[in-house]
C-alpha cells in the first residue's frame, strides 16, 4: 500500500509565465513569513484532528517554493512526521541555485529537487515568458551532482511558440549532458485565462507536439530514463515518490492555500488565496474550502484512468472484452496480463481512456 505524502503550496512568484494557471501571486511578498507560520499551525492541527501518522513524501509546490529561505522550509519540514526514509521535494527556479542554498536544502531536510528548465533555448524561454537563462542551468546542475541528494528533476515544456524541432532536440540534448537522474517532459497547454490564452497566434500545434513528445521519448528511452507515466522518465529508482502516490490513488494530505487532499475517496481543497488562508488559520478557522466524495464506481474508474498513464499499464480483466475490440489498432499493447499505452496511444491517451473506461 503506497505511504501517505503531504503537498504544500507555496502561492509566491517574482514573475507569473504566460502560461500559468496556478494559484500564485506576485504581489504578496510581505505575506511570506505569517504564510510559514500559517503553514505550521495548520499542520499541527491538521495531524491533531485527521490522524495523520507518517508521510512518506512531501512536495513543494508553486508558486515558487525557492523564494522561501531554506529555513523556513525546514520549519515546515520538521512539522510534518516523516517516515525514515520520507522523499521530500521542492520544486525550484534554476536561478535561485548555488552551492550554500543547496547545502541549506541539505540540513532542512530536503531529499529531491525538481528544476524548472523548461528549455535549454533561450527564445523558447523568452516565448514561455520565463525569465531564467539557461547559463542558470549549467551551473546548478555541477552543483546537484555534487551535494549527494537522493534524486533531482528537470523540468521541461515543448511547444512553445517559434520552437522548432531542431530548438526541442538541442534541449534534450543539452540536458542529458547534465545528466539528471529523472526528467519530466510536459506539452505546453493553454489554460484559460492565461495571456498565452489570449493570443491565438502562440498556441501549440497537435502535430508538433505530437513529433516532439516521439522525439523525447526517444532520446531518454535511449539515455537510461525509460518512461513510467506518461510525461515522465527516470532511470531505475529514481521516480517520484509522491506523484507515485497521486497515480496510485493514495492518500496526501494538503497544507498551504488552494493545495489539494484525497483520503480514501474524500477529496477536498483549501481557500485560494494566502491573504484567506493565513487569516483562517490565525482564527482557529479551517481553511478547507470545499471537498467531495467518490462512490465506489468513480473511483474504480478514475483508479484506472490513472494507472493507465503510467507503464504498469491496467489489468486486462479489469476492462470489458467489447471496448477492447472496438479500439483502434497500435494504441495499448498486451504485457502478461496488463494492458499498457503504446507511444502513440500515449499521446491520444484521455482518448483511450474514454472508450475503455
């Protein structure tokens, strides 16, 4: 049974990219140090009240978890109880790295980081809206090689607009030369409300995306990294603990604003914004905001609508012989008695997941 993990967001951004959604501000600075303390409390009466025991992983989210001092991280670290061998993640911008930060990472008790590249092309990262270089990049990498943490991500995004394919392969191949034991791979979306959303002439193209995804997937097949979701690559025994923990349909509990939680089929979520959150917590309040709950049928299918991401692939028992035989040819593969996505069904995968499940 996959350990329970704990996610913590943390809401605060230098700069928003054009293709964010997610909940962070720009503007709440100030809000840094009752946000922590926010935080901590929230813990303490959260393991009080749901009985939590052990966490086996924790993830920073953003936000941008490396605007907080890494002593404030280990505040919020050292309230949570962690199992011996807890993976503990902070995702993290590359230009907020160097030698004593990482130390710092260290004596916190951080064990993974996970580092927003995004591209190794710099007028790709221009038209993400990114503001790192990626001389950033090369030298945090030397410098996570050599602080001895249990794993590290890469972070990238293809699609952007004016990346050629030429523009994603020198990306790949730049960040194999930096050797991360794990890297992530995601197709730009566009999210409402964005200012990529805005600006129909930066939208990604399916069948660039599609090339580009064959492509990654080719290259960190070949390098050691094979797949084990469908956005992910990791040589052996370096996959991410937690997000294991989400596909798996695990339990994690939620502490910051808008940070989200699952208990055995109870899903729920807190305020949106740091300014309600930390006034909640300062008042004895919950900061939850709403929540809902799955009935047996929704979480078998939601339960195998994840596992099929991922390259344990689903039961073939599992799954009604009809649908099997009206999918289109080349999209799952039978392994043993799992069904799992081929390359190309992994890129029409919520496709494949409708007509299954």
């Amino acid at each position: 049974m996959t350990a329970p993990g704990a996610y913590v967001h943390v809401p605060f951004c230098r700069h928003r990219c054009d293709y964010c959604a997610f909940a962070t501000w720009t503007d709440r600075a100030h809000l840094i140090g009752p946000y922590v303390d926010a935080v901590c409390r929230h813990i303490e009466g959260d393991l009080t009240a749901s009985g939590w025991a052990t966490f086996g992983s924790v993830f920073f989210g953003g936000g941008t978890p490396s605007l907080l001092d890494p002593g404030d991280l280990g505040r919020i670290i050292r309230a949570l109880p962690l199992a011996a061998d807890a993976e503990v993640t902070i995702e993290c911008n590359p230009e907020d790295l160097d030698a004593e930060r990482l130390d710092r990472y260290l004596e916190a008790g951080v064990t993974r980081l996970s580092v927003g590249v995004q591209s190794m092309v710099p007028r790709a990262l221009e038209a993400l809206g990114r503001r790192h270089d990626p001389s950033h990049v090369l030298v945090a990498a030397p410098a996570l090689h050599d602080r001895g943490f249990q794993s590290w991500n890469v972070d990238l995004i293809y699609g952007a607009h004016g990346e050629s394919v030429e523009d994603w392969s020198r990306t790949l191949d730049a960040v194999l030369e930096l050797d991360p034991p794990h890297v992530s791979a995601y197709a730009l979306t566009v999210e409402a409300g964005t200012p990529l959303a805005g600006d129909a002439g930066r939208h990604p193209d399916d069948d660039d995306l599609a090339e580009k995804y064959e492509l990654a997937d080719r290259a960190l097949a070949a390098s050691g990294r094979p797949w084990y979701e469908i956005s992910n690559w990791a040589r052996p025994g370096h996959a991410c603990r937690h997000n294991r923990c989400y596909w798996a349909q695990g339990d994690y509990a939620a502490f910051g604003c808008a940070a989200h939680g699952h208990r055995a089929g109870h899903r729920w979520w807190n305020l949106r914004t740091p300014d309600r959150y930390v006034e909640a917590v300062a008042a004895g309040m919950s900061p939850v905001a709403g929540g809902e709950h799955l009935d047996a049928e929704q979480r078998r299918r939601e339960g195998l609508e994840l596992a099929l991401r991922t390259r344990d692939g689903v039961p073939v028992a599992s799954l009604p012989p009809a649908a099997l035989d009206e999918l289109p040819a080349g999209l799952v593969e039978v392994e043993g008695d799992r069904l799992v996505l081929t390359v190309r069904g992994r890129l029409l995968a919520n496709e494949v997941a409708m007509r299954l499940v």
